[in-house]
C-alpha cells in the first residue's frame, strides 16, 4: 500500500507535532482577521457619509490606558506562538550529542545510500523502519549539498559534505512513504526519490537477518558468468556484491538487489525486464546518471540479469 500525502497528511509523532502547531497558527491569525474584519466594516457602515451621524467621530489622543492594552494583547498573541513554537521544537528537534545513530543517510548524486551501524546492514534508496520506533538518523552527503525530505514523517534536512545533521524518523502507521531530495544537487535531482517502508518490528527485523546474509556466488550456468562478468566489467569498480571481490561504494550496494521494489533511485520499478533495460544503458532512463552506458552485448545483459537476479 503506498500512501500519498504531504505534510498535512502527518503520520509520525514529530509531524504530527509540526502539522499542530501550523493549524494553531492558521487559527490564531484567521482570528485577529476576523476581529480587524468586523472591526473595519463597523467603522465603515457606522460613519459612512449620509449616515444618521456623519460627523467626524471622536478623536482620542494620547491616551495611555488604550496604549498600555494595545501593546499587551500582541505580546501575549506572541508569547503564545512562541511558546508553542518552543514545545514542538522540543518534540522534533534530536539531541546534538555524539549519540549512534540508528541509521547514516549518505547522500550521493543521485541516488541515497542507508547504513545500519549498529547491525552493519548497507542499501540503497529505499529504507526500512520498525514502526512506531523513535530511530536517530544521521545526515551526509558524499558530494554535493542534498536535502532528505519525506513530508509524511518529518522536516526536511539538509545534507551537507563534511557536516552531519540529525533527525528523528519514526512512522505510526506500516506503509510505504514517500520522498525526495528537496535541494537542487545537478542534473538528476528530480530522480532522487526515497521510499520509507515502515513495517513491524518481526518484519523488520526478519528483513535485517536477510540483509546480512552474504549470498553465494554462482559459480556455473548463465548465473555464474554473470557473476564472472560483474568482477571483469568494471562493475566492481563502482559496486559492492558482499562474498565477492566487489567492494566499492560509488554506486549502490547490490549485494540484495533483488529485494529492492525500484532501480535507479525510483526511475524504474525493479524487475527483471526494466533491469535489463537499465543495464542496456543507463543513461536511456536517468541521463547523466553517474553509472555509464558500459556497452554490454545480448548475451553479457543476460548472464549479468540473471546473477542479479538471484541476489536476494
Ligand atoms: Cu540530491
């Protein structure tokens, strides 16, 4: 079940918290309208020309009492946003200590990378959560400044080279939630897509086991020339397959490709058809997508597709 919504749909703690505190403020300010409105329109019809009594209406000057309320009702209105303002800050706002974040948000043209610390899992653009869990996130960038930004479970957050920031994330409800890069980061931004699923805690914890199972590497059949390939075609320059010599983090870890529901950071959904579609060439459905077009034949995509394919 995939749920769309924006940030009056909340459906965490913190947003819910943020979504408050922007009705209390739409209804504080409909309210003084509402008073400067009849207030206006009074004046209007009680002294309009023609009127019983058009004549000027009493000027009072200099009158400290009416200056002493003028001047008090603002400061409390104001006191009373910030107050507010205050105690939703508190709500969403995580401790800037050196705490262990549950999860490291990287992100990197064009796609985000997830990192589990504390059980060493490592994907890719799609993120998993128990739910109804209050979990650390902590913030980077590889490259250029992204912004991490789901409107359903919380602010947006900058993502900044050689800086960290923090955010809380947690989700009420199990769905898939979903969101973006919100800062302009090249030519791709618009294809940086994230996918929060939020599940409970068995499933999630179950998807956790599976993550951290190193898969085995084929060794015979079309499968097992696939994985050959991978390690000659460059792939593993770029790539992580855990098991195999492929180590490197400049693209995603595909190490479970294969559990993920999109490929390219949501461009296209993941199967085996628009996998090879997307290891035909790349640049085809994310065009300046820092994978290359790497030239495959007929029979490479195919043996490379069905290696891919059993990464579970
Ligand atoms: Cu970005």
């Amino acid at each position: 079940m995939e749920k769309l919504g924006g940030i009056f749909n909340p459906s965490s703690p913190e947003m819910e918290a943020m979504a408050d505190l922007t009705y209390y403020v739409i209804a504080i300010s409909i309210g003084i309208l509402a008073i400067i409105v009849v207030a206006v329109a009074y004046i209007i019809i009680r002294y309009r020309k023609g009127s019983k009594d058009s004549s000027e209406p009493y000027q009072n000057f200099g009158d400290l009492r009416l200056e002493i309320v003028w001047t008090l009702i603002p400061v409390a209105i104001i006191a009373v946003l910030f107050q507010l303002t205050c105690s939703t800050m508190k709500t969403i706002d995580p401790p800037i200590g050196n705490e262990e974040p549950d999860i490291v948000v990287i992100g990197h043209q064009w796609w985000w990378e997830f990192y589990y610390p504390k059980s060493g899992v490592l994907t890719a653009n799609e993120m998993h959560i128990p739910v109804g869990k209050k979990l650390l996130l902590r913030i980077e960038s590889i490259d250029v400044i992204h912004d991490f930004w789901v409107p359903e479970l919380g602010p947006k957050i900058d993502a900044i080279p050689g800086h960290t920031n923090h955010l809380w994330m947690g989700a009420s409800e199990p769905g898939v939630y979903l969101g973006a890069c919100a800062e302009f980061c090249g030519t791709q931004h618009a294809n940086m897509r994230i996918r929060v699923i939020a599940e409970t805690e068995e499933e999630f914890n179950e998807w956790q086991k599976q993550e951290l199972v190193v898969p085995r590497t084929p060794r015979s059949g079309i499968a097992g020339k696939g994985a050959e390939l991978f390690q000659t075609k460059a792939c593993m320059n770029c790539h992580t397959i855990k098991g195999t010599p492929a180590a490197a983090r400049i693209g995603p870890d595909l190490t479970h490709l294969n559990k993920r529901q999109t490929i390219g950071a949501g461009v296209l959904t993941n199967s085996p058809e628009n996998l090879t579609k997307w290891l035909y060439n790349p640049q085809k459905y994310k065009q300046g997508s820092l994978m290359p077009n790497m030239k495959l034949s007929d029979s490479e995509v195919e043996a490379i597709v069905a290696y891919l394919e059993g990464l579970k």
